[in-house]
C-alpha cells in the first residue's frame, strides 16, 4: 500500500482530507451543518436550539470518524465503540443506525447502560464505502441528549 495522501500523489482539492486506505485513498470534506460550528477538524457543536423539542430532537455533537477494514474480516467484527465521557451512574444510551445501513450490513448492541458498539453483522464481500450516521441518545438526570456519530466505513480488498 502505497499511501498517496503523505506523498501527494492524490487529487483531492484544498477544502478535501486525503484519508489513505489499502490500495488507493479518498477525498472527504467536512462540513457542519447551519445552526452548528466547527470545533475541530472532525467535529461540529449546535450553537443553540429554539425550543425544548428541538433540544431534544438535534444533536448536541456531530462527530466524523473514519474506519477501514478488508473484505475478509471475519465477522460478526465489533468495529466501533461509543459510550459519554465521562459516564455516571444512572446513565443509559440508546444506540440508532439512521442512515446509511440499507442493506442491512450493520447492527449495534449494547455492552452495558451506558457503552455500545456498532458491529458488521454480515461479510461484504466486495470492497464497497459506507457512511453511517449512528445516533446515541443518553439519558442523563432525566433528560435525553443526543450525539451523532458519522462513520465512514472502506472496506477494501484484503491483500494477499
């Protein structure tokens, strides 16, 4: 694997982030969405909300994250894990796949109240990307707030 994105050799434009994966590299862009400001490269704070519902009902924290892995990774494979942090006693989460699971790849679980994991429930058989938005809702002293976690998942060909 040569890594394109430490040596150039990729065509992504400046407001792109070269991310390498087995074989080749992809071009993605982050942006926030209106009412949402930019905090660090890979994550996004809501500003403000207007009312309880839309409190509720918007993510407080929108997060990127990007994972790869090949076609023959043996499954069922835990691939992410997400939990608050810090977490306290009293705490539970409800973990949603939103979008991006058409197919019926993807499936999360709970480990315990307040930790989850998304896992890929079924073999990909061939390199294909993903983007899943995966919604924790955390139930905190009697409120729900809600994060959003977007995962970019490469699965690419397993090298012999």
């Amino acid at each position: 694997d040569i890594d394109e994105c430490a040596i150039g050799s990729h065509n992504c434009s400046s407001a792109e982030t070269c991310y390498n994966i087995q074989g080749s590299f992809r071009c993605l862009s982050f942006e926030c969405p209106s009412n949402y400001r930019k905090v660090s490269d890979m994550r996004c704070e809501r500003i403000g909300c207007f009312n309880f519902l839309e409190c509720q009902s918007t993510p407080v924290r929108i997060t990127y994250y990007q994972l790869n892995f090949q076609t023959n990774i043996v499954v069922p494979a835990h691939i992410f894990r997400i939990g608050p942090s810090p977490a306290y006693a009293g705490d539970s989460i409800v973990l949603t796949i939103t979008r991006g699971n058409e197919e019926g790849f993807f499936s999360t679980r709970r480990l315990n109240a307040y930790t989850g994991v998304v896992f890929l429930q079924r073999q990909v058989k061939e390199p294909k990307d993903f983007l899943l938005d995966v919604e924790m809702k955390l139930w905190r002293q009697g409120t729900y707030t809600t994060f959003l976690a977007k995962i970019y998942i490469f699965i690419t060909a397993h090298a012999y």
